[in-house]
C-alpha cells in the first residue's frame, strides 16, 4: 500500500506487527478524539519500610524478573556518555536473556557496544528515535532482525500510551536520587539537567529502576521523577563519562557558512509576520540552527522584542537569553550542557517538562502545539520539501528523528537551515532518501544560496521578497547546485527492509531498505 | 548611475577552491581573489590556474569580483595578467604600485593583452593598491594616472613594515597614509577602501575602526573572513533616522526644484547642492528608488 507521500508500506512486518500508512501530517490526529487503544498505568505496591535499595545492578534487574521476549527501556539524557544502558544490557545478556526489545529514547556513539547483542540475536527489536556510529551501521546492512522503528520523541510517548511500546524494564540514571527513588538530572556531580524523557518511562513502565553515582539524604528535593513510581533503587560508582556528559557550555559556530545560512534565517524570522512580542521559538543545537538564535538575539534586542517561552532541547545560549531577559520562560525537555543544569535548578522560570507535555501529538497540551517558530537542520531536502535527518549519503542510519516532525508540525513557522551543498553532495533532491518531516510541514528552507519558500505559502513568499530576502525556487536552486557538484550516482541498496520511520501519529512514513556497500 | 557599493571587499586565498566556489555567498559587496600574499611562492602557478577556471565558470551572484595579481616586478605578475586579463573580471588590483611609470607598464601590459584577445569594450576597472612610503608620496599622480583606475587602496601591513614601524591598534602609524590616499582619491573621484582588520575576533576593534575610516572618507573596507561582513556593512549602511532624513531632504529638493529654488531650508537649515548629494547617497546606499520619491514629491 502506498502512503501520502508515494512510498510503497508494506501492510505488516513479521516481530513487528500490522502498519498505517503515512496520511497526511493531521489526518489521523483528530481534537477530542482518543485513538483506539489506551493502556492503564501499571498496578504496583510496596509494603511499608521496605527498602528499594539494591546493592547493584544486577540484583536490582534479578529482582525485576526479567523474561525472553521483553522490553527494556533507557534515556538518552547522559548523551555520548551514558553509561548505564550498557550495563544494563550487558547484566540481562549474562543472565541469558535473548529476544530483547530495546527502547531507548535515543541512541548515541555510547552505543557502539550494542552491535554485539545486536548480531547474536540477543537485541531483536528497537524502538528509538535515533541511531549513530557502529550501531546505524549494522542496522542500515541488515543485522537487527526486525527493522528498527525510528519515532519522534513526541511518537514515543504516544507509542507508550497506546501499548505499541510495552516496557517491561526501564533502567534510568539520576545525577541525584534518593534511598525512595526521588530522582533528578538538575544537581550532583553528574547534573545532565532534564530528565523529560525519562518521566514517561518513570511513570508507564512495569519496572522501574534508578540508578545514579550520587544518593542523597531523603528526600531529594528537587527531584523530577518521583518515588511512587519507582521499584528500585541502585548506587552506582558512575553513571557514566562525565566529561561527555556535561559537556561545558555551548558555543556558537565559527563556521562562516553556518554563520551566513544562520544569518540569512534570522532576517527571514524577522520578515515573516511572527517577529513580535509574546513570540515562542524553538532551536537545535547544532551549527547553523544555533547560530540563528545568535543573530535573534541580536535582532530581538535591536528591536526590543520580548518572547514568550522557548522550548526543546536547552542550550546554555538559550539559558543566557533568558536570563537577559528576551524570553519569559524556558521550558526544558532536554538539556544540551552543563551549564543549563543550575539554571533548571535555580531558575524558577526555567520549567523542566516531560515528554509528554512537550511534543506527544495525543494529548490537549503540547507545547510543540503552541510555537510560533522553530528552527531545524536537516541531512537532505527535496522538491517537495520533506526533509531527512536519519540516513546518510550511502542510505546508512546515522541520525535522529528527534523532535524534527514534532515542532514542524506545530509551529507557524518551521524553518529549515542546511547548506545547498555539503562537500561535493548536493543536500536539495528530487526526493530525500528518507523523509522524517514531511514537506506539507515545512515553510522555508534557508540556504546559503537562496530561500526556497514552500509554494503553499505564498504570502509569506511576498513578505519575504518585499523585505529584500533572496527567494528562490527550490526546482531552480537544485538544478544550480546540481550543475556545480553533478548528481551523485544512485545508492547501492539491497530489498530487505532494515528500519520503519514511524511520523508522530504512529503511522509509517517511509522505510529504509539495507546498503548494499557501506563504505 | 548609481554606484556599486564597495563597503566590504573580501580577501579569498587564490588556491582555496572551497571558499572562491562561496565567495558570491557570503554577503560581501566584492571578494578579492588573490594570487599575491595570501599565496605561498610554490603555490602561485596553482592558484593563478584555480582563479581563472573558477572566474570562468563559478556563480558570484551580485558581488563584485577583483583578482590581486602579483605585482609586475615579481616573475609573476605578467603571466598573472595574461591569464586573469582576458577573462575581465570586474577589476584586477595592482599591488605596491609606487609610481605613475608602475600604472603607465602595467596598464601597457593590461591593453595589449585585451588587444591580443580582441576585447574592444573592456569594462574590467583598476584598483591601485598603496603599499610604500614612495606610493603615498606619489599618490596623487599615481590616482590620476589611468583613466580605468576606479579605486584606490591602502596596504597596512606592507605599509608600516615599509616604515619600519609597528601596526597598533590606534592605527596611528599609518593615520597621515590614509588621510593623504583618500584626499588623493576623492580628488579623482574615485572610491577609497581602507586595509584589512587582523583580529578575527575583536568585532569591537574592527567596529570602531570602521566607525572611524568611515568618517575620514573611506568607501569600504577589506576583510579577510566572512565574520567580519555584518559589523562593517552595519557601520556604513545609514541608520533609520539618516533614512529618513535624506528622503525629505530629496523630496524638499524635488519641490523645489520644479518652482525653480535652488538653495532652501529644511527646520531652518540650509539645503544645497552637496546636502542633496549627501542624501542621495544615503538612499542609494538604503536602496531606495529615487524615481519613486520624485513621483510622490510631483
């Protein structure tokens, strides 16, 4: 069957089950209406005055029962440093447990170590909303032996409520927890800031435990993920490398290009109508999508604009507008340094927010829902204006869907910044090799070499023009490019299906089929 | 007919293909590509050869292209000029040119090579670039010497190494240089830029430099990193109010113009001819159409 954007789905997947295809970015989400199957929180309980401590890991884990066939949980939240998932998985593969399904909110380089339990059948599902590194490339040649299900962070939260997603075990590291399993990411040595994704493992797994190089005294105050949730509790010598986890602070590029594209996105925000008092914004942490928020400040200070809230992923730079005062609130999902972690402490308009509240598309409150304008990189654009963010030039996974379709579906701006040519690969297709966010989502892709505008705006087109911004069409600025770098030759891909990009609605928008040579 | 603005002019290495293929998109008003300092001397052949298949087939948009050749008393300045020359960019620079006879062989040199490849119209311009003591002596006569020399530059570096003195930040060691070469330019009607700005990082420093060459006449600046193009084209581009100001002082003008008045007053100020000229540099330089202030003026 095909879906919205032409891409053939099959109808089911052997391990995984029956598949909707992709319909449109709000055709299946309907106000007021609860999708069809809803699952209840996990019935627990606990005597009094037992103790949750365990004396490591691997009790705690014996004491969870763990089974063939289950589902195990992490975040992502200790980013290239985590150091849990893996001894999590490596205690469960000691214990010869097989046929695992890991859902991990992401998956970073810490994961290289997975490829292992990957190829020897112990790992046979993953559910994320990135892969990278070694893992990505043993996935992308076929080595999982059901295809990895790539969701947004605002689909795995929907994923946990309708049961696609059933954990069984969630391990969940802390910077700081106590003896109960009160928990936080703001404080300790290790402070990582947010633990918004953990919340929604915290509350829907079956068993739940916490661990973290730093209990404190009862009880942890403050503390996100609380004690009635938690089974068990585990003191550990370390979480993980804390130089990879706290990161110091966030730095703008010096890339020229990134400079210039940043550059050339912050006048279009500035043209676009939503450039005003009381706007929410939204940015990625990366090169040119950072850097837009360089030049916005300047911009919103030239102008003396004061925002609302901004939101996702929190970088020290947005922590430091903030506390300039050109946004009233941050609300933080997920934190990118060090450096935001006391501001989640001490600040009180600094909000910590799950998952949930943030991008799940069924619920009556997400934030994502109420943005005015996002900024997002991409790996490749097309035409039609969807945009890839999870696989490489050779077809190989190596990126993160993230909150990528979340905040361009509910933004009034969605902005897309991305070189027009990256080495001798041009980024603009006739069709991106993976569409993540759909380009029915997206408003305008900056370029260093122009503005393409999504034909289904054309007044903010004008808007753009009057204001003397370059706007191109995107057919002609392909055509361009092209003529510079040439079209790169055809990938080399096999017919067996290795992963499902899932849109946030939980149908399936495109599928990645294996590479045949991964160089 | 409105003047190409000139307030950044980008230095690109010659041998660097990765930045000459951006060069049109980092929102300078011209980059300069440069066969001479910023090229190693077993480089210049490779650089000389990347500039002219670049020239040839590389997008630079609306940004004005200058190729600095190596200067003619070097072994290669000539074969610089057979190459870049018949491909016309906008303007080739001519660097540490001292005297008139530098301008009268090297434009000798330019002539015969257009001639040799037929190009009857040549539209590509001359910058002279004024490096030494002897050049700024001379620059009066060297500015006047061509009637293709559009601008004229001053060389900081090479200019204070030939003094013998160090380049501070106050740039006071070159101040009487770039006083002498602007009067010398303005005389000839010709556009002045003023040298680079070597701290990459000090937007402050380059700021108030900036501000500062602005105000004794300078045109424009060169950059040696696309960083720099905001702080310098924030410093020449005329504020809101400067805006303003000029277009009802056009529009005055305009007026008046039609019931024959010369010289009139604006708040009590006197308006006259180099006023008017003033503002209409300011809406040229804000893009404002000036045929659009004369119809609502009429």
């Amino acid at each position: 069957m095909k879906n919205a954007i032409g891409v053939e789905i099959p109808e089911y997947i052997e391990g995984l089950g029956k598949l909707e295809p992709f319909q449109g970015v709000w055709k299946s989400i309907i106000e007021d209406e609860v999708p069809s199957t809803n699952i209840s929180r996990t019935l627990k309980a606990k005597k009094p005055h037992v103790s949750k401590l365990c004396k490591n890991l691997e009790e705690a884990i014996k004491r969870c029962k763990p089974f063939d066939g289950m589902t195990v949980t992490c975040h992502h939240h200790l980013r290239g440093g985590d150091g849990v998932l893996m001894q999590a998985i490596k205690i469960l593969d000691e214990m010869g447990i097989k046929d695992i399904t890991l859902a991990s909110s992401s998956l970073t380089s810490a994961h290289d170590g997975l490829v292992p339990y990957v190829e020897k059948g112990m790992i046979t599902r993953i559910f994320t909303s990135g892969i990278r590194g070694a893992l990505g490339d043993a996935i992308s040649v076929g080595k999982l032996k059901y295809p990895a299900i790539i969701h947004s962070h605002g689909g795995r939260v929907r994923d946990f409520l309708t049961g696609r997603i059933k954990p069984d075990l969630s391990v969940l590291a802390a910077s700081a927890a106590d003896e109960e399993g009160n928990a936080t990411g703001a404080h300790g040595p290790s402070a990582f800031g947010s633990m918004g994704y953990a919340d929604i493992d915290a509350r829907y797994s079956r068993n739940v435990i916490i661990v973290t190089d730093n209990l404190v005294e009862y009880p942890c105050v403050p503390c996100t993920v609380r004690q009635h949730f938690i089974d068990y509790v585990v003191k550990v010598d370390s979480i993980g490398d804390a130089t990879k986890i706290a990161s110091g602070t966030t730095r703008i590029t010096n890339s020229p290009m990134d400079l210039r594209i940043a550059r050339i996105a912050a006048t279009v925000i500035e043209h676009s109508g939503l450039f005003k008092n009381g706007m929410s914004f939204q940015v990625g942490a990366g090169g040119a999508s950072l850097a837009v928020a360089k030049f916005l400040r300047e911009d919103m200070k030239r102008k003396n604009i004061i925002g609302s809230f901004m939101i996702g992923g929190v970088t020290s730079y947005g922590v430091d507008m903030l506390n300039e005062g050109l946004f009233h609130s941050i609300f933080d999902v997920q934190s990118f340094d060090a450096a935001v972690s006391t501001s989640v402490l001490n600040n009180p308009n600094h909000i910590e927010i799950s998952c949930d509240q943030y991008a799940n598309p069924n619920n009556c409150g997400s934030m994502t829902n109420k943005l005015d304008v996002v900024v997002l990189g991409a790996l490749e654009v097309d035409v039609d204006f969807n945009v890839n963010v999870i696989t490489g030039s050779s077809g190989e996974i190596r990126g993160a869907s993230g909150g990528h379709s979340d905040t361009a579906s509910g933004a009034n701006l969605t902005v897309v910044v991305c070189p027009a040519f990256r080495g001798r690969l041009p980024i603009v297709k006739d069709r991106v090799h993976t569409v993540v966010t759909p380009g029915e989502s997206v408003d305008v892709i900056v370029t260093e070499r122009g503005v393409c505008v999504n034909p289904a705006k054309p007044n903010l087109a004008a808007k753009l023009k009057e204001a003397g911004v370059q706007v191109v069409d995107i057919r002609d600025l392909k055509e361009e490019v092209e003529k510079m770098t040439g079209v790169p030759a055809e990938k080399q891909l096999g017919d067996q299906i290795v992963g499902l990009v899932e849109y946030r609605d939980g149908t399936i928008i495109d599928v990645i089929y294996n590479v045949k040579n991964l160089s | 007919m409105v003047k190409k603005k000139r307030r950044s002019m980008l230095y690109i290495p010659g041998n660097n293909p990765a930045m000459i293929q951006q060069a049109g998109v980092y929102g300078c008003d011209a980059v300069l590509l440069d066969l001479e300092d910023a090229v190693a001397l077993n480089q210049k052949d490779a650089a000389r050869i990347l500039v002219r298949n670049m020239l040839k087939t590389v997008n630079f948009y609306d940004t004005e292209v200058c190729v600095r050749v190596n200067n003619f008393h070097t072994p290669f300045g000539l074969t610089d000029l057979e190459e870049i020359v018949p491909l016309q960019p906008d303007n080739i620079r001519f660097p540490k040119t001292e005297t008139v006879a530098d301008v009268k062989e090297f434009m000798k040199e330019v002539r015969r090579i257009e001639k040799e490849h037929g190009i009857k119209n040549p539209t590509m311009t001359i910058h002279v670039m004024i490096e030494t003591a002897k050049g700024v002596a001379n620059v009066y006569d060297i500015a006047a010497a061509d009637p293709r020399i559009d601008a004229i530059t001053i060389g900081g570096q090479d200019l204070t190494a030939d003094m013998g003195i160090i380049k501070t930040p106050d740039g006071v060691g070159i101040d009487y240089a770039r006083k002498r070469i602007v009067m010398a330019g303005k005389a000839n009607d010709l556009d002045v830029l003023d040298t680079i700005f070597a701290d990459v990082n000090d937007d402050e420093g380059l700021r108030e430099e900036t501000e500062y060459i602005k105000k004794i006449g300078f045109a424009g600046k060169a950059l040696i990193n696309p960083r720099q193009v905001d702080v310098v084209h924030d410093v020449f581009n005329p504020t809101e109010n400067e805006v303003r100001k000029a277009y009802r002082v056009y529009s005055e003008f305009i007026k008046n113009k039609k019931a024959g008045i010369g010289v009139f007053a604006i708040d009590g100020k006197m308006v006259d001819a180099p006023v008017v000229q003033r503002a209409i540099t300011v809406l040229e330089y804000a893009k404002i159409d000036l045929k659009e202030i004369e119809k609502n003026a009429g």
